[in-house]
C-alpha cells in the first residue's frame, strides 16, 4: 500500500507520530501543536479510538481538544461494518483533523483497513488535513507497520512480526515507547526484512511532525532513534534459522531530541541549533 496521489499542487497534511504515553494535562505541548495545525478555536478533530477496548479512550481526547478550542468528537469504529456508515463518512468530510488513539495496531488495522475510513483518511492527508497517532495509532500511519515482536536490544530472526498499515507515508516504520520497552532489536528486524525506509523509534512523551515537505521535527520530553539502513551493506537476515541474531553492517543511526530534525528524503539529520532560522 503506497500514500494516496497527490493532484496538481494540492500539498498533503502533516504527520504526527506520538510515542504515547504523552502528557495531556501539564505541558500538552505535543497536543497543543496538533491542535493548532488543525485549526486552533476553529478546529473540527474527528478521534478515531479503535485501537482501544477502553470505552472511554476517544472521550479523553474529545475534552482535551475541546478545552483548546474548536470542536473535538469521538467516532467508535467497533466492527467493520461500522466504516462503511455513510454518516461516518460524511462526517469525515467535515474535519480539519484526524487522531487515532493507542491500544492494540493490529485491532486498528484489521478492522479498519481497505474500508471506506482507511480510503477516506488517506484521502483526506492527501490533500491537507493533519493526521496524527499515538502509541498504536503511530505504528499504523506507515505502509509497513510492526504489529508486535519482543522486547530486545538484538535484532533476530522472526523478532518482529509486521503488517499493513493505513500507508499515510512509506518513508519510514514507526515503532513506540522506545526507549521505555527496550525495542531496538525488533525496529532492526523489521528494518532488515527490507531496508528501504528509515526506521524511527519514539519515545514516550516525544513525537516526530512530518511537514508536507517530508522533514520531521521532534517534540517532546524524550528522544527519537532513526536509522538509516541506506548504506546497509550487509544482512544476514536471509539465512538466519529461527530466533538467529542478525548481523547488519553499515546501518547509519541518529539520535534526535527536541528542535532536531531529520528530512526522510534525503536522509539527513541537523541539530535543534541549525534549525533556529528555519
């Protein structure tokens, strides 16, 4: 699955990918930067909070961005069925913002995906309309999404088990509360299987803004870890046997704090201080 096609010089939306576990009542900085892209006071954000058993999960959000300005509502996507509603649909149509929230990607994807929501959100980024995630709402915005794999510093054979996602973009597999559950080894198994996209882990509390040009920012109280397998030249991956610790040379890693940027096309990383007269 590749980003939906832009038309003519219609610009796409932004992409925020969240690490969870974000503050949402002291310092929402990460929130309120959303929040301001979507409109301010004049903000519409739909929540889609599917990932999430939790019956109050999308409520949460409704009253954090309501209390910013603007206007906020939940829209439950239980059951597939739910997404080829035509008032949700129409609905969409209506807003200037889209928040997933966390909980489980693989539920998210596999009840949303290849449904009139998934067509209508990459649609509605296509041409404009900020589209952020957090925590299993991040790992879902990319076309390769790490659906699960264990916690660990080694990258092995089956150590990530990846899936389809919403493919907002394919510059890049997202993987969350980075640093906090140890998940280097699987962004590096879910890197090896093919080394095409830079792989960015979140921290919690930090997130990474994609603009329209494909430049991200981070924001936030943590850091976020890239790697660039671009000059990968070699793997292991193909012969290893069953949980083998794969050997990968050549990889390129950043480690990226607030005000730091790093531009998925061209792959190159500055400084917050290179970035004041931006």
């Amino acid at each position: 699955m590749c980003p939906a096609k832009k038309t003519g010089d219609v610009r796409p939306g932004w992409l925020i990918a969240i690490g969870g576990a974000e503050n949402k009542l002291k310092n929402p900085e990460i929130l309120e930067r959303f929040h301001q892209l979507c409109g301010g006071n004049n903000a519409r954000i739909m929540v889609i909070p599917t990932a999430s058993e939790l019956e109050d999960a999308g409520d949460q959000y409704v009253q954090l961005f309501e209390r910013m300005g603007g206007k906020a509502h939940a829209t439950p996507l239980n059951d597939r069925e739910d997404c080829y509603s035509e008032d949700v649909r129409a609905s969409m149509e209506k807003t200037s913002g889209i928040f997933i929230t966390g909980g489980n990607q693989l539920r998210l994807s596999t009840i949303i995906g290849g449904t009139p929501v998934a067509h209508g959100i990459r649609r509605l980024n296509a041409t404009g309309t900020p589209v952020a995630g957090t925590s299993a709402g991040a790992a879902v915005i990319s076309e390769h999404m790490i659906a699960g794999g264990r916690s660990r510093s080694t990258p092995r054979e089956h150590g990530a088990t990846m899936a389809p996602g919403l493919g907002l973009t394919n510059k890049v597999i997202i993987d969350q509360h980075f640093r906090q559950r140890n998940r280097i080894g699987r962004l590096l198994t879910a890197l090896s299987y093919n080394p095409f996209a830079s792989g960015l882990g979140i921290d919690e509390n930090t997130a990474v803004f994609i603009d329209p040009e494909g430049v991200l920012e981070v924001v936030g109280s943590g850091a976020v870890t890239v790697v660039d397998p671009a000059e990968l030249s070699h793997s292991s991956m193909h012969d290893a046997h069953h949980m083998d610790p794969i050997t990968l040379i050549g990889l390129k890693v950043h480690i990226l704090a607030a005000g730091a940027r790093y531009d998925v096309n061209t792959r190159l990383a500055t400084p917050p201080q290179a970035n004041n007269g931006r």
